[in-house]
C-alpha cells in the first residue's frame, strides 16, 4: 500500500468474510485509494481511524457488533465518517433504516463494481466536503475569537442592523471611534460587505 498523507483519502472495509475484504481491497487499490480492512467493527474502533477523509465500506452482518449498530454508535460519536453499506442478505426496512440513519448507499451482493466505485467516491466527497466545512468553522471561529470585546460587540450591533451614529450611541462612543473600530473589525473578519458579515455571525452563531 501507499504511503498515507493527511491530504489522501482511506476506505475502511468491515468485514468478517477475508475474500470480500481481499476482493474489495483490490478494487479500490486499482483505482489509487488507499485501504484498511477490519474483520468486525470492534477491530476498526480498536484501530481509532486516522485524520484523512475517510469512509467505510460495511458489512450489514458481523459478529459482535452488527452494521446497523456500529452505524448508531458511530452517530452518536464526533467521528462523522460516511458508508455504504453492503449485505448478502438485505431486505427494506434495513434498507430505509441505514439510508434514514445517513447511509450513503447500501448494496446488495453481488453488485457491480463501478456501482461500489461510485457510492465509495460519492462518500469521499462527503467527507471532503464536511472536512472542508470544518475547516472553516475553525478558521471563522479564530477570526471572531482575534477581534477585541469592543469590536466584538461593534460585529454584533452591524449585524442587528444598526448605523454608525446608531452603535456610537447605544455604547457610548463617538461615531468616528465606531468607524475605526468597525473598519478593524472588518478585516479581522475578512468580510467585504455587511451582507457577508451577516452569513459570518450566523454561521458563528451569534446574536446581537
């Protein structure tokens, strides 16, 4: 296998039957993303994961802790890591349950491989994509967390819908001490219009 770096990508296979495993790690290999294999989903929780995107490919039936269980526990945890679930033996209410509980796709063996190919790839943009939401949060958040308790409270008194003269009166500064301190504030938070600054204080979550 590859070397893994934090940019790449890793499928986890869960599975008690070693040939599936095996056959899985072969197709995913062939088209360049790395893999681990588990043979319960007590092994993968023993294991940890790593910081990489990453999804799991997951048998329905396993000894110990079953698919659907495993699925329950992983949503309960901060470990977000789409599946797709596969089963020899599926039928619908399983089905609508693990798709209810965020499932990316759940196949039925034998499926075709470019079927699994592309669940695999539409649950490693998933977890891209939440990566990349998370990324920004942070960023968002050390960007609130850089500005003084003043321009703070000069973010949360624009965003209400406030003027300058407005916010100059209602904190007991002089309208161009607002100006500075809000124009500050505005490159602190990397925003080019109050609109923009808006979607920011909502994604942080705060009220004026």
């Amino acid at each position: 296998m590859k070397t893994q770096t934090l940019d790449e990508a890793v499928v986890y296979i869960i599975d008690d039957d070693a040939s599936v495993r095996s056959g899985l790690a072969d197709l995913f290999n062939s088209v360049g993303l790395e893999t681990k294999t588990f043979a319960s989903a007590v092994q993968f929780l023993e294991y940890g994961g790593s910081d990489a995107p990453a999804c799991i490919v997951l048998d329905v039936r396993l000894p110990v802790v079953s698919g659907l269980d495993f699925q329950a526990e992983l949503n309960k945890s901060s470990k977000k890591i789409p599946i797709v679930f596969i089963t020899g033996h599926g039928d619908i209410p399983m089905t609508v349950q693990a798709m209810k509980a965020g499932a990316v796709e759940f196949l039925t063996k034998p499926f075709r491989e470019q079927d699994m190919l592309d669940a695999v790839n539409r649950a490693l943009k998933r977890a891209r994509d939440e990566r990349q939401r998370s990324n920004d949060s942070a960023t968002l958040q050390a960007s609130f967390e850089s500005l003084t308790s003043r321009e703070q409270e000069i973010m949360r008194q624009v965003t209400a819908g406030f003027l300058n003269k407005q916010i100059a009166g209602k904190i007991g500064l002089s309208e161009i001490a607002v100006k500075v301190h809000r124009g500050r504030m505005m490159r602190k938070m990397g925003a080019k219009s109050v609109p923009d600054l808006v979607r920011m204080a909502t994604a942080l979550g705060i009220d004026a």
